[in-house]
C-alpha cells in the first residue's frame, strides 16, 4: 500500500489529483496537489467516477467532477485489482492551452513582421534598380540618349546598367559621327 501511496503522491501537475480505489469499490487514499491527503469515503463519487471509466475504452481521457471540480483524467486497473484514477482540473487544462495559443499567435505575429521586412530589403534591392533599369530603356528606347543610369553595382543588374550605359554612349557615338 505504501508503494501505491507514494505513486499517487508522485503525479506532480499543477492542481492534479489522484485517487486510488479498492477492488470493492472502496477509497484506498486520495491526494489532491494542495496536500490534502485523506482516506475519507464518498460513495456515490467513488461509484460514479469508476461507473464513468468502466463504461469507455481503455486509456480513454475523460471528465469526471471530484469535490466540486471538473476533471479530465485516465484510469488504470492495476495488477492487484485497485484502481488508480488521475486527473488534472479542466480550468488548469484551459489556462495552458490559452497560455499555448497566446505563445503561438506571439510568434506568427513576430514571423510576420520578419518577412515584411525581409520583403522591404528585397524590393530595395531588386525591384528598384530594375524599376530604374525599364525606365531608362523605355525613354532610350523614344530615342532620348541623354541618359545616365544613377545604379551601380557588382551583381547581374550593375552588370546590365554598365552594358546600357555603353550600349547608349556608343549610340551617341555614331550618330555623332
């Protein structure tokens, strides 16, 4: 007994409750997480709890009430015959899973604001001297050879601005000529 005792005492979740229940439907110990620890017997909570896990599929979670409490637990026949029904309180389920929500929207928010300004740099960095790069062509292109193309860079895009700064002083050239 003093074994199955010190496993109900070891189920450590905040506001967690153990219950160990005899082969005749009797309380063996009881242990909620504030310390209380008695061996007083309710009979109708003790024969509506074990009705309610007999009734479903092992290793089933389900809700039970326990001293004016609402529980979602499991409960495990042991080899000796006894019954060990653990459970945590609904409103302590509630507030992690609330505590887990907030953390996930907290961290979609902060992946947000990452690729907006992920996208920023990249519209900085390649969209604008391309934007300068299609202005410039479209006015060469109505014949204005007066033009400078203020980009500069080493990548593929300086590159193009060097060959239509060329392309356009070599057009000057010849029709100078």
């Amino acid at each position: 007994l003093a074994i199955l005792k010190d496993i109900v005492d070891t189920t450590n979740i905040e506001n967690s409750i153990g219950i160990l229940i005899g082969k005749e439907r009797n309380l063996i110990y009881k242990k909620d997480s504030s310390g209380q620890q008695n061996s007083i017997e309710n009979s109708a909570d003790i024969n509506a709890i074990l009705n309610l896990f007999q009734n479903e599929n092992k290793n089933s979670l389900l809700q039970f009430n326990c001293n004016n409490a609402k529980y979602l637990g499991t409960s495990n026949t042991l080899e000796n015959g006894m019954t060990l029904i653990t459970g945590v309180p609904v409103s302590t389920i509630k507030m992690n899973l609330l505590k887990h929500i907030f953390a996930i929207v907290i961290v979609f928010i902060i992946i947000c604001i990452v690729t907006i300004l992920a996208l920023s740099y990249e519209n900085a960095r390649v969209l604008k001297p391309i934007h300068i790069i299609t202005q410039t062509t479209y006015k060469l292109s109505r014949g204005e050879l007066n033009l400078t193309i203020p980009y500069e860079s080493k990548n593929e895009i300086g590159t193009l601005s060097d060959n239509i700064r060329k392309m356009t002083s070599q057009m000057k050239e010849y029709i100078d000529y």
